[in-house]
C-alpha cells in the first residue's frame, strides 16, 4: 500500500519511518505546510514532498493518508482525503469539539470503515494481551480496571494552551484503553489536581483521578499526572470475578542493584511515548494496513475516536462543577461495513 | 501493665493471646457475656473470667481494657472503663453513628489522651516505614495516594446485615490510613459496585471505589473489593512530587515456579487480616502500653475514629446520591494533652 | 513431651523459647556448666537450672535432650542422653571429625530413630515447599540445583578457630539443602576464596564454590561468603527438565521505592538466621516432638548430618589439593525404624 | 563504511538486516558459495551477490568484511580479507583450534586492531551496563560472578557433532561475557553433564557447571544448559565487596497473571538469541564501525577470541578427566594500536 504522510511533526516522524521499513508499505509522499519540515523528513527517506497537503489527496500513487497535523486541521484531513477516495489513519483525537467530529463522521458517511484513529496503546503488547486474555475468560467478568498514566515531565506552556485540558489531550488514551477493555461507560467522575501553578494558570489540572461505570457495574479508574520522577508510568490492573491480570512498566534495563541499604533497585521506566510505544506504533501501522487491504473496518474506529473524546467532555465537566456526570454512548455498529 | 479484655470473639482471641506473650503486659481478666466465650480465650492461658463486663471496671487489678465486644456496645465500655479510670484500646468502628461517637467524646471529655482506636493497619511494618519516610521528605509533598484493599472473600449475609455498610465496616481501615498518611480530606466521591447479589440484596455494595481530595490539592484513591481470588489484597502507592514508595503484598512463600508458560509465578496473598497484620496487632499492643504507661496520648487516637466515620459517612451518601460531598473536619488537638 | 535443653547459648535460647511456647511441650530444665549462662536463659521462663549436663540425662521429668553446647561436647551429649534413654535433637553440626561422627552412630546402635540432627533450613516454608513440589514432579527430573548462602558479615576470628573451616561450619547447611533436594553425591569440587586476609591468616576461607554430582548426573552448585553487604542472602535455584523453582530472598520490609533514578528499590534482606530462620526452627522442633511422639525415625536424621560432614571434608580436601574428590556416601536405612 | 558479508546463514541475514539499516554502513556484497543463499539475503536489500567470497577482498567499494561463514572457514576468510586490506567483523568461535587461531594471529601480525570478533552479549544494555557499573567501583572488588546461560532447546544432532563441544561452541560465550567483567583466569574446573541421551551418544554434554578462578581469588561460575522449559534464561549477578548487580530476563510481554493459586505469574523467557540479542547485534555493529572508523582497535579483539578458546579447551579436559585445569593466559597488548 502506498501512503502519503500529512504533518511532519515530532509523531509524523515516528509514522514516517515505519512506513519506510514495513514490508507492505511505500511512503509516496511527504506534505506539511511548514517551511522545511516536510523535508527534514522525507529527505533522507528519498520521498518526494509537498507544501500542499491536497496534494495528498490528487496524488495517484497513494492509497492512503496517514494525517499528523495539528488537531484542528484532523477533520477536514480526513473529510478530504476520504473525499478523494483514500483510506485515513489519524492521529488522536479526532478533534477537541464532539459536534465537529459529529459533522466529521456525517460527512464521511458510508466510508467510516475506511478510518482508523491512531490509539496507539491498544496495540502494545501488553495491553492488547490483556485484552485478548480477558476476551477468552482468564480471569472472569472484569470488576475492576485501573489505569496509571503518569507522563515524565509537564509539556511547554504553550502546549497545554492549545491542549483542550488534560482530559482531551492525555486522559484521551486511558478512556479508549478503558472502552478497549470494559466496552462503554454511563457515568463519569473525575477529580482534578492544581499541583503545578503553571499550568494552573492555565486553566487546567495537572493530575486527575477519573471513576467511570459501566452499565454492568464495572469501574474502571485512571490515574494522571503530568509529572513522574521515575519516567513514563504506564501501567494497567485489570481485577475480574477469578484473577487479575497486570501490566507492569517497561526499564531503561536489566539491571538490578542491592547493597547496603536496597535490594533489587531496578532501572527507571523508559523516558517517554516514542520510546515506550515504539513497537506499538509499528503494530497500529500493521493493523491499519491489514484492515484497509482486506477491506474490513478498522478499529480502533472514528467511532471509537467520538465515544473516548465524549468521556473527556464528561470528565472536564465533572472535574469543574463536581457532580458525576451521566453519559450516553451512541450505539455504533461494532464492525462497520464496508 | 495489667489488661482486661472485653469481648472474647474472634479479635478478641488475639489481642488476649498478644498481651499474655508481651513481656510489660498482663492478662487479669476476660469478661464477655456470650456463655463460654471468655472460658474458650481465658483457660489456656490460665486466666480468670467474668460474664459481666462490668467486672472490667472494678476489678483493682486492671489498669487498662481492650475492647473486642460488638460494635453498638463499644460506646458504653468506653465511656464504662474511662468513668472507672481504666484506659482503653477499643476495636474499630467506635460506632457506626457518628453523633454516638461524639457524645462519647463528650462523656470522656478530659481522659480522650486514655483511649486507642485499634486501626491496626498503622501498624503495619510497610505502612509505618512508607509514613516515616514520608515525612522525612524522601518522596517531597505527597500528591496521589492509591489504596487497594480487597478481602479475600465475602462475610456471611449476617455479617452484611449488621455492618453498617462497606464504607463503615471495610473502607473505615483504608480512611484511616489514608490519614495517616495524608492528613484530614475535604472532598469524597464513591462509586459503589453492586457486583454480589446476595450483598445488594442487603442493600450493600460488594465492591467500591473512593477519590478524597485535601485542602492542598492532594487526591486518595481507595479501591476495594468484598472479594479477591489471589487472597488479601493489600497495597498502598504513596506518589510523591520526587518519588514514590509502594507496598507489595505478603505471600504465602518465597517460592517462585517457571515453566514452559510462565516465569516467576509467585505464591498467593496471605489469606486475611489475622496472618497479614499478626505482626502489626503486636505493634498496636505495644504502642498502646508505651503510650498509656508514659502518660501519652495514644495515636490513633478516639479523634482519629471520628474523623474515619465522617469518611465513611460521606462515601456512603457519595455512592447513594452521586454526588461528590465536602467535608469539614474537625479540628482536634493534634495530640491531646493528659 | 518434656525437654531438657543442653548448652544456654545463643542458639540454646532460641530453642528454649520455642520449646516453652511450643502447646505440645515444657521445658524442664536448662543445664550449661558456664556460671550464669543457664539461669540467663531459664529464668525468664521459670525454668530450673543446672550446671552439670548429666543432669538432663537422670532427670525422671525429662523426656528428650536438645542439644546446644559447643560443638566438641556434641557426641558426648548424644550418647549420654540416648544411654539415659531421652531422645535428642542436636545442633549441626554432629561432630568436626567423620570418625567420632561414626563412633557416635555405633555407640547409638538400635536407637538412632531417636536422634534428629538440626539441620533447620530444611524446615525454611521456602525449601520444604520446593522440595515437596519437586518429589511431586511439577518440573520433571531436577538437573541443575543452584544455592546461593552468603552471611552478612564474617564471625569473629576466634571462631574462625575452632570452627572447623568454612565447609564443615557454613557449607554444611548447604550440603544437607542439596541432599534434602537432590540425595547423595558422588563427586566434589571445591573452589575455595581467601578474600579476607583475617580468615586466610586463620588458614580458612572466606569464601567459596562448590560443585558436585549426583550417580545420575544432576549437578548441584554451592555459593558461598562470609559476606554480603545486603544481609543473610538465602535462596535456591532448582532446575528441573519442565520448569524451575526458585526461593527468594526474605526482605526487612515490603516496602519499595522508586526515583529519578532507580525503580522498584526494594528493602535489603533479613540480617541472619535468627531472624531468617525464626519461623524454620519452630518448625525444627514441632517435627521432632511429633516424630518422637509418634515413634517415628525424624528426619534428618544423624546419617544426615554424618553424610553431610563427608561432603564437607571432600569439599575442604577439593579445595586444598584442587582435585575434584569422588565420595562413597554409605548406604544408610532411608527411615531407621524403632 | 561500506560492507560485504560473507555468509548468508541464519546469523548471516541478522547482520545484513543490520548493516542495512545503519545510517553509517553500506552493505555492498553478499558472498556464499552455496548456491542460492547469497540471494535470499542479498535480494530484498537490493545488493549484488557472490559465490566467490574472494570478491569481498577484491572489490573496490569494500572497506570491511563480516564474515558469517561456517567456523572451519573463519581463518582463511579473516587473513585473506586482512591481506587484502579490509578490516573484520568475525563471528565467534574464531577457530576450534587453538593452535590455528595463534596461526591466524602470526599471519595478520601488525592488523590485530582491524579484527572484531563478534561477541554479541558484550553489547547487550544489561550486561553492559553492569561492565561500566563495575568499571565505576559501585559494588567494590568483584568476589563471585554467576553467569547463567541455558538454550531454550538443544540444537539438532548434526550441529552437535560439528561444533566442537558445549564449551567451544556455547560456553565460549560465557568464557568472554566473564573475561569482560573479570579479566583473566588461572584455573578453571568444568563439571560436564550427560543428561541428554542423543548429545551424549555424540560424545558432548548437554549442561555443565563451570568454575574458573582469576589471580586475585575471585571466582566465576557458569552454568550452562542445552534446555530451558522457560526460553532463553540469559542472567548474570556480579556479587562485590560492598554490593551487587545482576541482569533479569527479558520476557514476551509485560503482562502479570495473578489467580487463586498464584501471583505476579509473570510471562517466559524471550525465545532465543535473534531476539534476545536483537539490540546487542546491532550495537556490536556500531562498535565496529566507529572503532575501525576512529582506527581504533576494536573490543573484543582476537586476543579475546583466542582467550575465551583457551578456557574453552581447558574446560573440556576438565570435565573430561575431572582435574582443575590451570590455564597460563597469554599477555595481549589491552588495546592493540594501529
């Protein structure tokens, strides 16, 4: 399949590599608007680029769009590229606005199993085994689900400005893992945290505790903080009726050390994303390929896209008037058709 | 010291047999009114019996009472023993109503420095040792707290009938210690779990979990479960601003089996509270004599009751009305003065 | 049953304050001809003394010896208590000297059922369970049995002295672990380390590998030091054709801590065998009053500790001469009957 | 820096993968005689092929060789690429012959430092990482070193016979991996194992316990084993004066299973060394490339290929003939200049 990267940003990057070494990809093309960045990217690829996106869309040498712009250019990326009749893989979240990502989903009708959103953390090992383990009954219905997602260290200012809150921009992940693994959810409570005046001043929280029930009386709970000493912390505990099942983090090495005062003092968790997913990234290209080449829905879908940022609204709201907030998931088909 | 006990069930068993093994204690006297039951605890131990608690109080030959009676009578046997100069251990809950727990505030008024509460959790080797480092700065200002404490399996329905709720009965511990570690909480929000039909039919949750933020900004997470397959779940995550410290669980081995399917399989939790804090009741013991026999306010102190109840006040009508709820502490004297 | 307790050491004190809490047994009498030594350990207990040992053997209240005087009096008090007609559980180990160790046996000839060498790491809930699971077949045929023994800090040189050398005082433990796990051994090699200028200018070493081999080719390895920054590091490794079953290391707390540079930092392990041990010798002793009662040969027995001191002799000759030693392990009844 | 490889096997393709990819390598020639092999490697990657390795010395556009070819041929391949000018990568064993290897070393006198021998684990994160933690003084003088290193299953029989016996062919890995963290070794005792019928019926061991001591009385043991039920079971613990460090397994997922009759069941071994040392492959390329780049002479060098035979050969007659084998370690210049 032959791909046209949109957006040559820090994660476009990520996306443009695996195309170039997956065996079943070619990477045709390189578009951002950016003075320079395309380039930066492409050029020791030896793709061609373009400063105009829609050229993304015309070429005839692309099958699919895979669009790393900014989040506020992700709707008419998709509607377009769609529109020209390619296949999309776009990064998370579909947009900060549910009503636009409602009109997103209306203007692609018919074609939104020829979407896939790049929740990358479905496709870590770790979590996807859990997943498919659960699936199979290992540990009973699942009771309990905790989430621990502690980024190393708080993004620039200006990042969380534009972020639409710690909810849309990081929790983002953790509600779709949440529905990866329990299904939807009816009510939501979260609590923030102003721990960093920075991003207080901001408007926004710095840490967060979400509580969230499924209609079956599951809970599933997600624990945020934009700061962690140790590293990236990412972390599952999924509790069911018979066991439980466990991710534990990823270490900068095998090492352990004991001495006088400890014993098995392990190395720290890996820094950040692009080093944690790395693998996951490559899988989520993997299964968007597959999907799209065999013609099947692929998942997680722009379905799942609306369903995760509904969570976020809920989650904001909650985290600022104090009330739980009930919500109604839409009912999408499981596996859209084609 | 020379000790009464109160209330010879199943707790009561153990404290009798702690204080007859601590070298500065003595066991004078098991009094309870059940037929039989002070005989069972006493005779092996070669200790005399009453079937009138109030033998306790005048007894010249008790300095301090332990009470392990039911409950609703531990406010009399408070107030009882205090009246007649004895001090007291009392087993948690003080009461299930708080209104009972501050008239009996008020009925000891100037002997509160005489009375432990037995949270015994404080007591714990993991949990006093993650308090201490704590405050010495190891970890900066302590932000998010997560408690996970299931039992291993469900009291009978009798039991759920009589307890006052899981907040009351279970989670009272994990108040406490969320206390002990964090201070006094402003908010509460519970999720209650309906997951045990024979416990919802009691009009009880089987399962919850609980955020609680303080005044500056720190959240605790209580995870709780009527049930667990691998046995008590104990463990505590105290993520600090530098660092962390967690608790593992204790197992019933050192063993850890690798096979064709799995590496480093270990033994199950401990089964339940009596083999999991054997150590820490002898702790609690011991800090109780140290404190009345050096004229220190013991810790935790009847206050420190108080203040768990007004939790599991406030997490009961949180998972009842969906709302989050604000609490006001009271303010006790830190460590009351004899 | 009643016991006499032989020897108010260190050691000696341990086994008196298990016999007196042990429901099944009471210690009659506390015998050591040090001045002071036997009223140290006996009156806190209420318990007569002497300070002739031949009065263990005539006193008409005592029904077994536990021996725990120094180890040159061990078969003198072996064969004094079984002609007086006591049973006797004594200390490793039986003698320095293979010849008295057989001399002994010969003079106990017809009640060796009523000697039980303590060999207490056998009664560790750590080895009992893997040696249960390994007669159970759950890992098939063990082919390779890995102990790691180190000792927090060296003994004092006068200890050194008279201990024999490190195979017949610290590698003797082991070498009855490997027999527990594994049975007799037909090959040794020992490489010994003078590592320690004190130790080596006592002729001893401070630490040491051993190898040797069972008739059917299962290898087990030994590893030891006089040292180890981290505590009393005690654990096996028991490598079977399906799986592997490991012990680890018993920790001071269970707490752990995790940084900016380090995760999962776990506390050092317990400081010695005391503590180590504590739960292994009430185990000791709860095996020896229930085979005595029950007039069964305990187990292990002196053909135990005498097939344990010759692996300790081939290992200290291994590691004088540097050649591997073949052993002749004499053929001994598997349970001595009465 | 550009590359031909000789040898297209199994090890052959990881090597053409990886010099690919690397953003300083060229692979320009593939070079097998066996027809076919040099294709299946060489095609994908779009390089020209070869069944005359002659024409990795003669071709212009070449400037190293790594050579992959069976190991009978690593002395002609490593002195006609020297004597053509080319530096060498070589995999390991350099030779099962002692007496060849110091042949080979006489005919490139004067371009030892443009030899690497490829011992991967060197550059394994964890083992590394314990070599520079070492090197730093963090756990003292290093007193006992275990390397435990076992397949996850035995090769095929005709392997067997052709690789010149466990210790030439798996052991030579732990000889470097110890020589790496220890130095040299004066004696070495070798304790072979017969368990597996086949292996046996070949002449070879299919485990065995290795104990080798260095000048200053520290000790390494290694103990190897043709199987593992659990994968590829690849650790070290360097034990020190005042600490230790040790390397854990790397395992298939990140997933712990916790059920009624275990905890933390944590997932096997990774499968074999392609995996496992996937990491180490390449940065043992890097090293490569930047010493013969910088002209410095790389690590380990052919002196450490020859070191590790030594003790490989001393370990054979030992387990042969049961002595402890002294071995006199040949005084290479630490690193050879140009």
């Amino acid at each position: 399949m032959r791909l046209a990267l949109i957006g040559a940003g820090r994660i476009g990057r990520i996306h443009a590599r695996n195309i170039a070494t997956h065996p079943d990809a070619e990477l045709a093309l390189v578009a951002d608007p950016v003075a320079g960045a395309a380039d930066a990217v492409a050029a020791p690829l030896g793709v061609r680029t373009s400063a105009d996106v829609a050229d993304a869309y015309t070429a005839d040498d692309v099958d699919a769009v895979v669009i790393c712009s900014p989040t506020p250019f992700h709707v008419e990326h998709i509607t377009g590229a769609i529109a020209a009749g390619k296949a999309v893989l776009v990064e998370k979240p579909v947009d900060l606005d549910l009503a636009r990502v409602d009109e997103c989903i209306a203007a692609i009708a018919g074609a939104e199993h020829r979407v896939m959103v790049a929740f990358n953390r479905r496709f870590d090992t770790g979590n996807a085994l859990v997943q498919r383990r659960l699936a199979e009954g290992e540990i009973g219905p699942l009771e309990q689900l905790t989430i621990v997602s502690r980024d190393p260290a708080p993004p620039p200012a200006s990042y969380i400005a534009q972020s639409g809150g710690i909810f849309r921009d990081m929790t983002i992940h953790d509600f779709d893992l949440a529905r990866f693994l329990l299904g939807d959810f009816v009510e939501v409570h979260a609590m923030g945290q102003r721990l960093d005046s920075g991003i207080a001043a901001a408007g926004d929280f710095s840490a967060a505790v979400v509580t969230m029930s499924t209609a079956t009386g599951a809970v599933a709970t997600i624990i945020n903080s934009r700061h962690c000493a140790t590293g990236y912390d990412q972390r599952i505990e999924a509790f069911g009726e018979s066991g439980s099942l466990e991710t534990v983090n990823q270490l900068t090495s095998t090492v352990r050390y004991s001495g006088p005062s400890t014993s098995g003092a392990a190395s720290p968790y890996l820094d950040f994303f692009l080093e944690r997913y790395a693998d996951a990234y490559r899988a989520e290209l993997d299964a968007f390929l597959r999907a799209i080449g065999d013609g099947v829905a692929p998942s997680p879908s722009i379905f799942d896209g609306r369903e995760a940022l509904l969570l976020a609204d809920a989650a904001t709201r909650s985290a600022t008037t104090g009330e739980r907030v009930r919500v109604a998931p839409r009912t999408h088909p499981k596996e859209p058709n084609p």
